[in-house]
C-alpha cells in the first residue's frame, strides 16, 4: 500500500501522452510551414514594410488639420450613402424571404426548390459587394442605382441564410395542428410560422441595415456611388485635408448606425 502510494507521488502529470504532443508538433510544423510558403510566395517588398511607420507619420501630418472645405457635400454624400443601404435593405426583404422559405428543410416544396434557394444564397455571399458593384456599374453605369443593387444582392445571402435557419428552428406542433384542421398554406405561413420567426426577422433586418450601412461607405471607390466617391476625388487630387474630414465622417456614420441599430434592438426585440 505505501509503495502504491509513493508510486503515484512519483508520477509526474502529463496533459498529453507522447502520440498526442506528437501529432500536435506535427501539426504546428505544418501550419508553419504554410505560413512561410505564403508570406514568400505573395513576394513583399519588405523596404516599404519597414519604412511604413515613417510614411504613415507624414500621411497624417499632411491629413492635419482637417479641411471643412466642401462639408457640404460630404454631408450630402452622407445621407446618400445612408439612403442606399436603407432602400438596399428593404429591397432584399421581398427577396430574401421567399428564398429562405424555399432553403428551409421544414417549408420548401421539394428537393430541386431546397437546393435552388441553397444555390442562390450561396452564390450571394460568395461574391463580395465590391464585386457586385463593379459588375452593376458595368450594366447600369455608375451612380446610386449600381450601389442599392450591389448591396442588395450581397444582403440576400446574409437575411436569407439566417432567416432559413430561424424557419427551420421552428416549433412545428401549431403548423401541424393547423395542417390538421385543413388551413391552406398561406394560413399556415401566416398564423404558425411568422409570429414564431418574427423576433428573428426584425433583428436580422436590422443588424444587415447597420452592416450594409459600413459597406456603402465604400462603393463610391468602384463609382457605385455615396461618400466613397468623394473619398476617391480627394485621395486622386491629394487633398489630404479633406480625406481626414471625409474619414472622420464616416467613422461619425458608423458610430450613429451603431447607436441606433443598439436602440432599436432594444425597443423591438
């Protein structure tokens, strides 16, 4: 019994046996590996990594003071900016939602409608919204048109994902007890799935409102218009003053959407 005992005051713990530290070495040799073969293979010029710290110190020195030359029509870029993600947003309600009843595994007519509305989501959030304005400025030409489209089929991904997911997370007892009584499907769509998705619905509408109002400050850099053209005029021109302006409108932007997104969480949810 003591020698039992001395043996186990002896051992030593290990968190891992020897196979297991093993195959975790291998794997952090691995990851290594991986992560010197692509910083090589994306060939830096490491002069201009290292000389950086001074470009950014005179970037800022030539951005100070800010300008409040055309503020005008910075606030006026602004509201259009707001304006795009706003109207993008509601757009992608009346097309989100349809897709996400057919993505959903509890609601869609078959299996073709299942992987169709799957494909259509898929193929919305793979491609960035940079993209899909690049790809309406070609169509439409540049202006406001190309932004509220390239968010809007960028946000179809986002709502239409979530919100099948929330149809499938459903409480299916009332929609079967309304099958039961005979409700048509329209009946069953509104009294049995809609009240239970729609917490859902209003916090998935409102937070993609608060993301597609940070990606629209950006599409005025591919001519899709809002604050991101006057971004480009003022970088191509070298007005550093009014880039500084312009960047920290666009951080007071952020900063309201963020403000009033948290309120209405709070006064819907």
């Amino acid at each position: 019994m003591v020698d039992h005992a001395q043996k186990l005051a002896d051992h030593v713990w290990q968190r891992y046996d020897t196979k297991e530290r093993l195959i975790r070495f291998a794997v952090l040799l691995i990851t290594l590996v991986v992560v010197v073969w692509a910083v090589r293979d994306i060939d830096i010029f490491w002069p201009w990594v290292w000389d950086a710290p001074n470009q950014i110190s005179g970037l800022g020195a030539r951005m100070w003071p800010p300008s409040a030359t055309g503020l005008g029509n910075i606030v006026n870029a602004l509201i259009e900016t707001v304006h795009i993600a706003t109207l993008a947003t509601f757009l992608t309600i009346f097309l989100a939602l349809p897709v996400a009843y057919i993505a959903a595994q509890n609601t869609t007519p078959n299996r073709a409608c299942l992987w169709l509305g799957r494909f259509i989501l898929v193929s919305s959030r793979s491609v960035n919204t940079i993209i899909w304005a690049l790809l309406f400025v070609a169509i439409f030409g540049p202006g406001v048109l190309a932004g509220i489209l390239a968010i809007m089929f960028r946000s179809i991904g986002f709502i239409g994902k979530l919100m099948g997911e929330a149809i499938e997370e459903i409480d299916k007892r009332p929609v079967e007890a309304m099958e039961a009584t005979g409700a048509s499907k329209a009946k069953v769509i509104v009294y049995a799935i809609v009240p239970q998705v729609m917490p859902a619905f209003f916090a998935i509408v409102i937070l993609r409102w608060d993301i597609n109002i940070r990606e629209s400050t950006v599409l005025g850099l591919v001519g899709a218009g809002g604050i991101g053209m006057i971004l480009q005029g003022a970088i191509d021109t070298f007005a550093w003053p009014t880039v500084a302006t312009i960047l920290i409108a666009i951080i007071v932007l952020v900063l309201i959407g963020e403000a009033i997104t948290s309120l209405l969480r709070r006064k819907v949810l």
